[in-house]
C-alpha cells in the first residue's frame, strides 16, 4: 500500500519560493550593484576635483615688444631662444578642457638698461615672459609658465643695396666672340642686424664653363656673399641676415665676329707714291654682329682725308691720329688690356722726299667756263709761283713748264672787276705720276662788259686793285 507524504506534492506541480539570501549571492545581481556604486563614487570624486583641476595649454606663442627706448634707437629682436611658453591652468573641467593658445596672450618686452652696442655682434638680454587672459571666463588660474623667461638677441636693424658682380669665365668657339653676362638682376637688397649687414661687402655671380659657346645660354647661379676679408659668408642665415634673391638668371652672350682692314682715303696723291709709304696702326679690326651685317662688310675706311697737298716735306713721317668708324649694327671688339681700341695712327713715310718752288708762265694758265654774253675775263696774274713735291732725282728735273693751272669761272656769275679764283694746278707727263703740288693756289681775273673795255696793265704778282 503507497502512502503519500502531505509535505510532497504531486509530481509535476512543484512551485519556487523567493529567497533573499539566494539573490545576494547571485553573480548578475553582485555585478549591477558593483557598477551603480562605482558610477556614483566617480561622480562624487569628480564633484569633489572641479575647483582644482590642473591643465597644461602647449605651444602658446610669445609676442616680443619695445620699450620706447629700444624703438627710439631702432632696436629690433633678431632671435629668442623660446618663441613659444607652456601654460599651466587650475579650475573647473568644464573651462580649462576648453581652453586654447588663442586664450592668452603672452608677451616678453625688450628693454635694456643701455643701448650702448658694439657694432660687431648682436647683444642678449633676459626677459621675463608675463601672461594675460584674453575675453575668456575669469574663473580659473593661470599657475605656472615654462619657461619663465626667455633670451632676447637684438641688434640695431639696417637695409643695404648690392650690385651684383659676376667673375664668370666662357668662351667661344672659332669665329665667335663671348661677350658681357647680362643679369636679370643688377642690384640685391639685404637686411638684417647691423653688425651682420656691416659685414657684407660684396654679392658674387661666380662660375665657369668648359665647354666654348656658339649660340647664347641662359643659366641660374646662385648669388655669393663675401665679407671684408673677401671670404664667403656661408650660412647667411645664421647671421639672421634676409635678402630679396638668392640666385640670378645669367645670359651668357655669344655672337659673330669678322676681322676687317682699316683703309685710308688720300687726296692728291701721285699715281706712283708706294702704299708701303702709308701704314695703319693697328691694321685691323675685330667686328662683332649679326651674321648679316658682318657679311656685308669688307674694310672699314678711316673718316679723316690725307691730303698730299697739305704735307709738311719738311719732316721724314707724318703721323695722324684717326678715329675708327664703327660700321651701324656691329660692335668693335678689338682691345689691348682692357681698353678696347677707338683710335686708329696713320703714318706717311716721305724719305727721300724733297720740295722745289717752280714759275708757272703765263701760256700754262687757263681760264675755262668764261662768262657768256657780253662779258669777257682777261688774266690780271700772268704768272704763278708754285711748290711741288716728290722723289729727289724727279724734283730736280721738273719746271714751271710741266705745271698746268687751270681757272674755272663758272661760280664767277655776271660780276665785273677784280675776281680771285681758285686754280688747280696739274703737274703732266711723267712727272705727274711721282710729284704732286704743294698749297692751294688763286688767280687774279679781271671781268669786264663789251661796252666797257679798258686797258688793263700786265703784272707779274698779284692784281691791281679792283675798278
């Protein structure tokens, strides 16, 4: 017989009882409580820090400025040994966590005791470094700046200008010639400390090309700074000096040349005189120009004339100092040193070379474009005394009678009188082509109308004066 105990219940209809100590020691229930006291404890702690909570801002620039005295003498900060502080802040999170460099403003004053410089360095100063809140809240504390003080190195400050030297070494190939470098800038402008800037004397375009030109290049140096002792300055920078240009673009130059004759123009010169008789120093020229242009051009003849009429037999040589003409379009390149030759000696050699005077008769004398109408020209000179000139064994020989003088009346018009005019006088035959004459000679002609015909004396000299 089964007996069922009253504590048991029939057999799927059991029911679980609530347990407070069963919840306690239940792990989810452990963990939930371990959170919300850990959430209220962070609160309370953070509650408890807001007013004293420490905050670094990095990296805030500093602002130098000058005193009146440092502006009055033209003073100016060239370096700092910190251009930016660390800024400690103390108060509530909700502000400081906001915070930035924008917030501050933090300066270090130049302001020395003397301005007395040297002129050979830039000077040091220390300077505190003071920190000011910008429109921000007030209610935190500034408590702490690294570093706090900074070294100022100040000089007077100086502009100065340059012009550009170039030691530049090129050549050219055969049948060109290298000329002037030409700069895209002549001047450079450099600034800075005074006492860096006194040191700069000099800005350079140095260098060299090996291989000869034919056509112009175009290149970019660099510029060189050199101090008084003409030695580099090679880190300019650290002078704290600035200039406007560290390079130049440099067009290297070349063109066409041509050697050219110096010739010399004469003016009665007998047919036999020797050219070997003439010299010109120098010879020749160099020309440099456009292919064109050089191509053109064969000799140059010097401007001033040699006329043998105006010779001085009386010394050996003749010497003239000439100018060169410079044909248009081309440049004359011919130098010595450094002097480009403008002038041009000609030499006349006449030894051997002697003068007689000869009297030149009356049938030797010619009057030609006599006046038309009713006017007539009779000679008042019936003789002329002429000077010529020529090889000694030829002068002895000649006479009065090798000489021809011509008159030409054409500039005469329809005066009347006494008329002075010009004559040229001709030496003929052989005689002629190695003697020439000497001066420039006149005749006296006397014009007269057909209705007024007068006697007129014969004379051996000059006119009678004129009616």
């Amino acid at each position: 017989m089964n007996i069922k105990k009253d504590n048991e219940e029939p057999q799927g209809k059991q029911k679980h009882k609530f347990s407070l100590s069963g919840l306690i020691y239940h792990n989810s229930f452990v963990l939930a409580c371990s959170f919300v006291v850990a959430l209220i404890g962070w609160f309370v702690i953070a509650s408890n820090s807001d007013l004293n909570r420490i905050r670094v801002i990095n990296d805030v620039p500093v602002t130098i400025t000058l005193s009146a005295q440092a502006e009055a003498e033209g003073l100016r900060v060239f370096n700092t040994s910190y251009a930016t502080v660390d800024i400690e802040v103390s108060g509530s999170s909700m502000i400081t966590s906001s915070l930035s460099a924008d917030d501050f403003e933090v300066t270090a004053a130049l302001n020395p005791a003397s301005t007395k410089l040297t002129g050979n360095t830039t000077q040091k100063i220390n300077a505190p470094v003071r920190v000011a809140k910008r429109n921000t809240p007030t209610d935190y504390e500034i408590v702490g700046i690294s570093p706090e003080e900074i070294s100022l190195e100040f000089d007077r400050y100086k502009e100065t200008t340059l012009t550009i030297e170039t030691e530049i070494a090129f050549t050219a190939g055969t049948g060109f010639f290298p000329g002037t470098p030409v700069l895209s800038e002549e001047k450079i402008n450099i600034k800075g400390p005074e006492s860096a800037v006194n040191k700069v004397r000099r800005a350079v375009v140095s260098y060299s090309v090996e291989t000869p030109l034919r056509e112009d290049d175009v290149r970019t140096w660099p510029v060189t700074l050199y101090d008084q002792d003409n030695q580099e300055i090679t880190d300019p920078a650290a002078l704290y000096l600035e200039r406007d240009l560290d390079s130049v673009q440099v067009t290297l130059p070349v063109s066409p040349k041509k050697t050219v004759p110096l010739k010399v123009t004469t003016a009665h010169e007998p047919a036999s005189f020797s050219s070997s008789r003439i010299t010109v120093t120098p010879e020749n020229i160099d020309l440099t120009g456009a292919a064109e242009v050089l191509g053109g051009i064969t000799e140059i003849r010097l401007d001033q004339v040699i006329d043998f009429a105006e010779l001085n037999l009386d010394q050996r040589t003749m010497n003239y100092t000439m100018e060169i003409p410079v044909p248009a379009g081309t440049r004359n390149i011919t130098s010595t040193g450094t002097n480009t030759v403008s002038q041009a000696t000609v030499t006349v050699n006449l030894n051997g070379y002697r003068k007689t005077a000869v009297t030149v008769p009356e049938s030797n004398v010619q009057l030609i474009n006599t006046p038309a109408g009713n006017l007539t020209a009779e000679l008042t000179t019936r003789m002329l005394e002429v000077t010529v000139a020529g090889p000694e064994a030829q002068i002895n020989r000649i006479t009065g009678d090798s000489v021809t003088v011509q008159a030409d009346l054409s500039n005469v018009g329809t005066m009347t009188g006494s008329v002075d005019v010009p004559a040229t006088v001709v030496i003929t035959g052989t005689a002629g082509e190695a003697c020439w004459v000497l001066g420039n000679y006149t005749i006296t002609v006397t014009i007269r109308s057909a209705e007024n015909q007068t006697a007129v004396p014969r004379s051996n000299g000059a006119a009678p004066p004129s009616d």
